[in-house]
C-alpha cells in the first residue's frame, strides 16, 4: 500500500508536529458526535486487556495447582474454567470494540469526505483550473484512508498496548521485585525511543516515494484524459517514457525506504531479545533459589510474550500513524483553501421578473495584475432582447459570461440583474436563473438521458424527451440502439461535437433559466443544423433576455444588439444594418466571413 506525506523532508524531533496536532483537533468533532459509542468502545477494549492479563495469572495457578510438591488430589477445575472464561472474553470484547466504534470511523470518514467534497465545489473557477486532478484525487483518497487508519492504529493499538504495559509493569512490582518492573520498562523505553528515531529518520525516504507517487499518477491521468491527442500525435512511447521516468525514481525511493526498515526491525529485536533474556534469568534464578515458582517462571514469559508481540508492530504503528496524520493534513489543507467567491453575510436570494434586465457598469476585470482582460465594459440587455457580443479570439467575449455567472468577483464597476448586484444575491440564486451552451460541451460519463435531465433532474421523463425535441437531438437518439440509455463516454467523446452542443442546448431548455447565454453555441455545427439550432435559439430569444457571444457573424444578424469587442473594450455597437454602414471593424469581419463562405461554397 502506498501511502502519501506531505511536508518537509526532514526527520521532527517531536512525536507530533504542529499539522499532526491539527489533523487530531479536526477529527474530534465527528468522535464527539457519537460519545456514547466511543464509551462503550473505550470500556470493551479495557475489559479486553484486563482480561487478556489475566489469562497468564490463571495459567500459573492451572501449573502450581499442578506441581506435584503440593500432592494436589483433583485437577484445578475452577482456575481452568476461568482460563478458558478470560480467553474467550478477550476475545469478546475486542470484536465487540470494533462492532459498536465501526459506525464512528465509517460516518467520520463519509462525513469529511462530504466536506470536502463541497468545499471543493465551492470553490472559485481559477482553482480548477490549476488544479491536478489526479494527484488531488490521490490526496482525497489518502486522506479518507488515513482517518481510518488513525482511529484503528491509535485506539486499537497504540492505548491498548499503553494499558497492557501499566497492567503488566504493576502485576510485576506487586507480585515480584521490583528489578522485574524496572528491566521491562526500561527495556520498552529504549525500543520507543529507537523506533521513534529510526521512524523519523526514515520518514522523508517515505515521503520522497509518495510526493514522486503522486507526479505519476497525475501523469498517468492527464495522459489519459488526452488520449486522443497522444493518438494523434503517435506519442504513445513518449509518454510511456514521461511516466517510467517518475517510477523509476519511485522505485529508488522505495527500496531506500524497504532497506531502512530492515535496520528499524533488526534493532527492535535485538532491545527486546536483551530484555527477556534478563527477566528470564532473574525468574530462572529466582525458580533455582525457591521463592518463585514453575508457575511464576510461565506467568514471567506469558506476559513478556502478551507485551512484546504488539510492541514488535510499534514501528509499523507509528510509521503508518504518522503518515495518516500526513495524509489527513494534506486533505484538510483542501479545506483550507478559501473560497475567492463567497456569499455575503445575509444575502438575499435573486428576484427576477420574467425577463430581467442585465447590465454592465463601468466593469473592469483582470485575471492576472499584469494583464488587464476588460476595460471599464458597460452594456445593458434590457428584458427579452438579445445581445451579441462579437470579436475577435481574445477579445474578452467569454470572460463576460464568466463574470454573469460570477466565477469571479471584478475589480471594479458592478454587474446588477434586475438593479440587483450580483454580488448581494446568494450564488445558487444567480446561477440557477441563467442557462448556458458553452462552445466547449463537457458531458458526464452517463447515460444521455442522465446528462440531459442534469439541467433539471427533478424534472419528469416527458420533460426530458420535450428538451431533446426542442434541441432537435431526439431522431437522432433514437438511431441509437440504446437510445436515451447510450453512455456518451468520458467528457462525452462518444459524441460528435454537434450532438454534445445538442445535448447541451436540450440541457438548458430543460432548467427554464430566465437569462440565456449562447456562448459560441453553433460553431461545431454543419449549416443545415446551425440553421436549424438558429431558429430555435431565435425564437427562445423572444420570451428571455439573452446573451449570444459569437464568431461567426451570420449568427448574430437577427440580435436587437450587437458589441463589438477588441482588447477588452466596446469599439462599436449597434444593430446589424448599422454597423455595416458605418465601414468600421464589423463591417470588415463581415466582408471577410462572406469571402470564406463564397470559397468554402466553391469547394
């Protein structure tokens, strides 16, 4: 099993760093919300130790009961029914801990995997963008992990072997001298602090390993993601050799990590093979002398073996505590990543007319300082119109839909619906009364039912099948030997570019916004669907107030508006007749477009 660490790469003096610290304190709230069951598992796993001790203490009763000096008549019946009473209910209690604290880990673990499941959505655009999704999944998935890991190593490990050597260290000093209690505590000091050190000390060859791990797989995925393009390209060997490249200094790491480990074993053995080598002597001296007996020389090596069996795993206990505390941080600092668009305190839930009305004021907008993307853009759509946005690449265009939607916050002026600002209505208010087609469709690896009732997924089967009509997209459906039960394949590759458009066109039919925006909703189209998609785009235009950014000209000719765009500023508007009249930058575009068509035609 792999594991991932984050942090530096050298050894802590401390048992538990601060982020350590920190991961603990964010679990509690999920412990305390079932104290009960983590009472009675606390209780089980004492009644567990307690009676696990006392099995060796019967033992040796079972054996002096036995000795002939004592000219016993009868076997020891009672003290061989409380053996086999101590054994069966170590056993008991132990399966009864797990049973009553499995619900505590499972619902911590849904519970924080929720959190951070949310957050993740909540947070803005350029996130996600940045983002690594292989290695953020490889994080999640640790994280979850490692909060189990932690509870079962911590409680079911760590504290019963901590009440086991109080148990034992007492039974030794009350029974015996006190040389037996001292060697054995002695001897569990010396190999704590060994395995502590040696762990520490070996922790950044483990960490190394997860950080390259986790390079691979976000390798591995992103070239997966981009099949088509390796295909394309005839890359496949090349990044056969990208990603070997990472599991190759993996693969040193690891061995590295695998070799320190045989020190960390060979010196645990080696403190605790010195340590019952001396209590056995001084139990055989003591036999040898007379004041102890066959019974106390077995009660002596029972313990010792009850003691030292899980202190043989206090490596790998506190290796892989210490790497789910690792995990777990890394995951939580997920958490910690702030929300640049957030709600404010008390807002309000967008109302709206039928057709609201949309404006820009003054907008300024930058996604880097060095580079500004729009200079104070001012437009408004009054209700049910339709305004296009035109332009060349880079322009600006998609941004302002970006902004509607409010994936980011401008820097200056203010965006409003309806006289509201958008930034004091709350986000699912906002986003629910505006549909889009983006010209980049990303469907889910579902069915086609699925992905067009995703725009509404209360809505009924005849709305969904109404939405295909409507986009156009059901004759086509309906060729399939599936129909609306094809699975459209990761992203939708399944699909042309002119079915994804469909589909998503049906989606937004399907979610009754009041605002449309068509963000280059037609360009993967051939011209007998475009024409059709137009008309059906024209006359949802008529009862919304729409938004159309465009490249193609002949698209747009119908809108009651028309911006043109260039560098982030407004050079021109008006209506389509208008602006060709005035010989300016549209006019040029369109000239240019005619000329390619009459070629394209000519082809």
């Amino acid at each position: 099993m792999r594991h991932h660490a984050h942090g530096a790469t050298h050894p802590s003096p401390n048992l538990f760093n601060g982020n350590d610290l920190k991961a603990i304190k964010s679990l509690m709230p999920y412990l305390m919300a079932f104290k009960g069951r983590v009472f009675v598992a606390l209780l089980c796993l004492i009644i567990a130790k307690v009676t696990n001790v006392g099995v060796p203490l019967a033992l040796k009763s079972i054996i002096d009961a036995l000795d002939p000096k004592h000219q016993i008549l009868m076997l020891p019946i009672t003290w061989i029914v409380a053996y086999g009473v101590l054994r069966f209910s170590t056993t008991l209690f132990n399966e009864l801990r797990d049973g009553v604290f499995a619900k505590v880990t499972q619902s911590a673990i849904r519970q924080i995997a929720l959190t951070v499941f949310k957050h993740l959505h909540a947070l803005n655009l350029r996130f996600h963008l940045e983002r690594q999704t292989g290695g953020m999944s490889r994080d999640i998935e640790r994280g979850t992990r490692g909060i189990e890991s932690l509870m079962r190593f911590t409680l079911f490990s760590i504290m019963p072997t901590l009440i086991e050597i109080v148990l034992v260290a007492s039974i030794l000093a009350w029974k015996y001298d006190v040389w037996f209690a001292l060697i054995t505590l002695i001897t569990l000091i010396v190999y704590i602090a060994i395995t502590v050190v040696i762990t520490e000390w070996r922790t950044h060859f483990r960490r190394r390993m997860n950080e390259l791990d986790s390079k691979a797989n976000t390798r591995a995925i992103d070239s997966l993601i981009n099949y088509e393009t390796v295909k394309y390209f005839g890359n496949e060997a090349w990044e056969a050799k990208r990603y070997d490249e990472n599991l190759e200094k993996w693969e040193s790491a690891s061995v590295k990590s695998q070799t320190s480990l045989t020190l960390l074993n060979a010196s645990q053995s080696l403190i605790i093979g010195l340590g019952a080598t001396l209590l056995m002597y001084r139990a055989a001296q003591g036999v040898y002398q007379g004041h102890l007996s066959i019974g106390d020389l077995v009660l002596i090596n029972s313990l010792l073996l009850q003691l030292y069996i899980p202190l043989n795993f206090l490596g790998v206990i506190y290796r892989e505590i210490k790497q789910s505390l690792a995990d777990m941080d890394r995951m939580f600092r997920l958490l910690s990543v702030n929300a640049e668009v957030k709600d404010k305190a008390g807002a309000k839930a967008l109302t709206l007319s039928e057709a609201p009305q949309v404006s820009f004021h003054e907008v300024a907008f930058h996604y880097d300082e060095r580079r500004t993307i729009l200079h104070q853009v001012s437009f408004t759509i009054n209700p049910g119109k339709t305004l296009a946005v035109v332009g060349h690449s880079g322009a600006g265009k998609s941004t302002l839909s970006r902004l509607l939607f409010r994936f980011y916050d401008i820097q200056g002026g203010a965006i409003t619906i309806d006289g509201q600002d958008i930034r004091d209505v709350t986000q699912q208010s906002l986003r629910s009364a505006i549909g889009i087609v983006p010209q980049d469709t990303v469907l889910f690896n579902d069915t086609i039912f699925y992905n067009i009732a995703y725009g509404r997924p209360e809505a009924s089967h005849e709305e969904v099948i109404a939405a295909a009509k409507a986009a156009h997209i059901d004759g086509f459906i309906a060729s399939l030997p599936e129909g609306y039960d094809t699975i459209v394949g990761e992203r939708g590759l399944k699909l042309s570019g002119g079915e994804k458009q469909r589909v998503a066109i049906a989606r937004t039919l399907l979610k009754r916004p009041h605002i449309l925006i068509f963000d280059e909703a037609t360009s993967a189209l051939d011209s007998h669907s475009e024409k059709e998609i137009q008309q059906e785009i024209t006359a949802l235009a008529k009862s919304h107030t729409t938004l159309i950014i465009a490249h193609r000209l002949s698209t747009v000719v119908h809108a009651d508006e028309i911006i043109v765009m260039d560098q982030g500023r407004i050079i021109e508007r008006g209506r389509h007749e208008a602006l060709l009249a005035e010989q300016g930058a549209y006019r040029r575009m369109w000239l240019l477009q005619q000329k390619e068509q009459t070629k394209q035609a000519e082809q």
